[in-house]
C-alpha cells in the first residue's frame, strides 16, 4: 500500500482513499505501527509518502490521514519519525487534528 502511494503518479481518487482507510483500519498496535514505520525509512523520505494525504481535497483521506499520523505519533519510535517531518507537514497536522476536533 504504501509502495503505490510512494510510487504511483495516477491514482484515482477512490483508491487513494481505500489505501488510506485500509491503513487506519488495519494500524492498531505498537508492532503494526513499528511494521509500517519499517516500510518508511527515514532515508527514503519517511512519512512523507503518507504525509500528502494532509492537502488532499477529499477531507475524507485527510481525516484517514490525521488518524494514522495520531496513531503513528502514539509509538515511541513513531513521534520521532513525525517530529522529523518538515514544518509545514507539521503545521498542517497540527490544524487538521484541531478542525476534525471540534
């Protein structure tokens, strides 16, 4: 899942949103979160791959996406990998976690 998110340059919208819904479905404990964060290696971009689901337009794949990264900040090694992500990917969570919040 991860690899055609990183990979694929044309992907229809639904199944960008179904890579993503799987993903938050299917990530739920600290292994599952340390197996994703193995497919994303610092080196290799990290979670920038997942990150881009933040400015999508369907506001559904950026909810999967704020659940996932909350999930992926939850871990010990997981709050590392979103601390190292740039700024504005940052920011960009910080606003989305408040607005699906209220």
């Amino acid at each position: 899942m991860v690899y055609c998110l990183r990979n694929s340059t044309n992907l229809d919208v639904n199944e960008v949103e179904a890579i993503y819904k799987r993903l938050d479905e299917q990530v739920v404990t600290d292994d599952q979160v340390t197996e994703l964060l193995a497919s994303l290696p610092q080196s290799q971009g990290g979670l920038q791959p997942l990150a881009y689901g933040f400015y999508h337009p369907s506001p559904a794949i950026r909810l999967y996406t704020v659940r996932l990264f909350e999930k992926i900040e939850g871990n010990l090694a997981g709050t590392r990998y979103v601390r190292s992500t740039n700024f504005f990917h940052q920011c960009a969570f910080s606003n989305l976690r408040y607005a699906f919040s209220c």
